[in-house]
C-alpha cells in the first residue's frame, strides 16, 4: 500500500457543508425514524416538538431552561426529546389545563 498526503484547499463554506454532511451520515443510525408505539426511544427535534407545541423553538429553549419540558438529548450539539416524553406531556396537558396554563 502506497501512504501519499494529499493537500486539499476548501473554503469555510466548503468546509462547513462537508462537516455537515459526514455528521448526517454519521447521525443517521442513531436518530430513529419509528413511531413512538413502536420504538418508545424515538426522538423529536427542538422544531417537531415546537410544532407539535404550536410555538416557536425560542420558546422551546425557554421551557427547556426552566425545565418546564422533560430532560433532553443532545446530539452533536443538537436538541432531541424522547417522543414518548413529549407525548405523554401533551396527553397531562389535555387532562389537567390549568396545571399546565403557562406552558
């Protein structure tokens, strides 16, 4: 086998698109695509559960740094929540409204 350095010059935005692209190659067995029935470790974004919310992802970074929402993962520097978590939130949110009024 013939060891070679090779010298490649990329720009920032080169750099940045590359790095982008081996971290989803590399984040894409871990982050689950199942449904939360069937795969209970399955993940949502900061934006998924934004939406799922009805607010914006500011708001989600408020209430998670009031620890109104349960405890995250985070990912290369990414946000993720347990989709079952998010879910049951929702479900006591539903039964009891006024506890949850300022969510």
């Amino acid at each position: 086998m013939n060891n070679q350095n090779l010298l490649v010059t990329l720009t920032t935005s080169e750099l940045r698109r590359l790095i982008a692209e081996v971290l989803d190659e590399k984040l894409t067995p871990v982050m689950p695509q199942a449904n939360v029935e069937t795969d209970p470790a399955a993940l949502y974004s900061r934006l998924e559960v934004a939406k799922r919310f009805g607010v914006s992802t500011t708001t989600i970074d408020k209430w998670r740094r009031f620890q109104i929402l349960p405890p995250h993962v985070k990912i290369a520097s990414r946000v993720y929540f347990y989709k079952d978590q998010i879910v049951e939130l929702v479900k006591r949110r539903q039964r009891d409204p006024e506890r949850f009024k300022n969510l």
